[in-house]
C-alpha cells in the first residue's frame, strides 16, 4: 500500500471498539504512532516488530485519540520522545511537547508552525499540517508528503464515506475542513480515525439515492478494514465532500446526528 520508495510504512493499529491509531516505522527501526487511544496494543506491536517509539501525533484531544499518551510516555527510556498536536489544544493533550500552529486551508511545513521552529520529523521526512476545526477546535490533519499526493491522517474529521460529529465547530467550518482534504491530489491516502465505512455508506445511498450504483457496489466489496481511503474515492462516495453547498452540508450533517440504519 505505500508507495515503493517511500521509507517509511504505516500499520492501522485497531484499539477499543472501532477506533484506529496508526504505526509509522522506518527501516532504522524508529516508530511513531498516531491517535493511541490505549497503550497496550501500540506497545504490543512495538515490541513484536523491535521498534523503538519515537513521537507520538494527535489529531485532536478526544480520549478515544489521545488515552494511550500517558502510558506510552511513562513506558519509554527515550528523554528526547516528543509529542505533537495542534497549539491550540495545549492543556488538554497530555504530555503534550510540540505544539504546532497550523494554518486553516492548506498544508504547511510544521518548522515554519512551530515556536520553537522544530517541527515534527520523522526520520528526516518533515511532517506538514493543516488546522481542520469542526470536530473540535484543535483538530488537525499531518501529512507525510509523497509523490502520488503522500499520506493524511485525519482523525475524526473526515472518515471514508463520512465525517465527524460538530462537537465544537461549526458547520461552515467542518465544510470548509472537508473541501481543503478532498482539494488534494486524487491518490492522496487518507487514513482516518473509526472503522465506521459500512455504516456511512448506509446513510450515503439514503442521502444521494442519484449516487447509489457507485455506494453499493462500494458496500459490496468492504473489506474488514476499510483505511486509507483515497481523496478520488471520497469525491465519488462522501455525501459530506460531494455537497454542492454550505446549505447542503448542514442538512446532511443534521440528517446523519439522527439516522438510524
Ligand atoms: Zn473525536
Ligand atoms: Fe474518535
């Protein structure tokens, strides 16, 4: 699944009921891990792949992304571990050690967000981000560049076939989230927060009967495990990425808090 010159490899790490966090490692042996929402899986699998952790990445604060901080931070030796989220979220991401100020509408450098010009590494390879508000107010996309459009994490922002509920944005900024993720290249991978594809695509043939060849014959071929999605693949199936106005989103945002399938 990654492209072939590309250091770096990424495991889907399924924890509690349906979320995911992320593994990153290098051929060095260095991993980074991103969301943890609980110790116990991520050093499980740093310890049957002889991994040595790194960093830790949070797309925003929630305790189903950001649970296993803690246990992770007291199981390392490593003084120089780091751990990255958006600055505003500072307070209430534990153990948190690089704020990054990342700007709305487009992927930035993290040196040129940081502070203290640092940024987030991981092995030489800069991370980039963008600011995603609308979930929550510290949400934040990191992306790995690459050729093809590279690799975005996108917490509970935008999930295949769907998005996050507006805990504490609003609609026009969940909207405006979403429009600048599906902007990127088409084969950009997209790895998102919770295994709830089956589901959104449920509610997706509801909201765009118009839509429903491509949906079902998206539904008939899920695999267990549904990340990455691609940006070309959420333009042709996401009723939240394929609403043609502000409007629109907030309907099918509304439609979605209540729909039962
Ligand atoms: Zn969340
Ligand atoms: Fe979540």
């Amino acid at each position: 699944m990654q492209p072939s010159n590309s250091p770096l490899t990424i495991t889907p790490v399924p924890c509690l009921q349906d979320n995911y966090a992320y593994l990153i490692e290098h051929t060095s042996g260095d991993a980074w891990v991103v969301d943890p929402s609980e110790a116990a899986p991520v050093l499980a699998i740093l310890a049957q792949r002889r991994l040595r952790l790194r960093g830790i990445i949070a797309t925003h604060h929630h305790h189903d992304h950001v649970g296993g901080i803690a246990g992770l931070v007291a199981a390392s030796d490593d003084p120089q571990l780091w751990v990255a989220a958006h600055a505003h979220d500072s307070g209430r991401i534990p153990c948190l050690t690089r704020p990054i100020a990342a700007p709305l509408g487009a992927f930035t450098p993290t040196k040129g967000a940081s502070q203290d010009g640092r940024g987030v590494e991981l092995a030489g390879v800069e991370l980039w981000a963008m600011w995603i508000p609308g979930h929550t107010d510290g949400a934040i996309a990191w992306m790995i560049p690459g050729p093809d459009g590279g690799d975005v994490f996108t917490g509970d922002t935008l999930f295949a076939a769907g998005c996050g509920r507006l805990f504490e944005g609003t609609p026009a900024q969940m909207y405006s989230s979403l429009r600048a993720l599906a902007a990127l290249a088409p084969a950009t991978r997209l790895w998102f927060g919770h295994e709830y594809t089956a589901g959104n695509l449920r509610f997706a043939a509801v909201i765009e009967p118009d839509n429903s060849l491509e949906i079902t014959r998206a539904a008939a071929e899920l695999p267990a495990i549904t990340t990455p999605t691609t940006v070309a693949r959420e333009r042709a199936l996401n009723p939240f990425v394929r609403a043609a106005s502000l409007e629109e989103f907030a309907a099918r945002r509304a439609a979605k808090d209540t729909f039962r399938g």
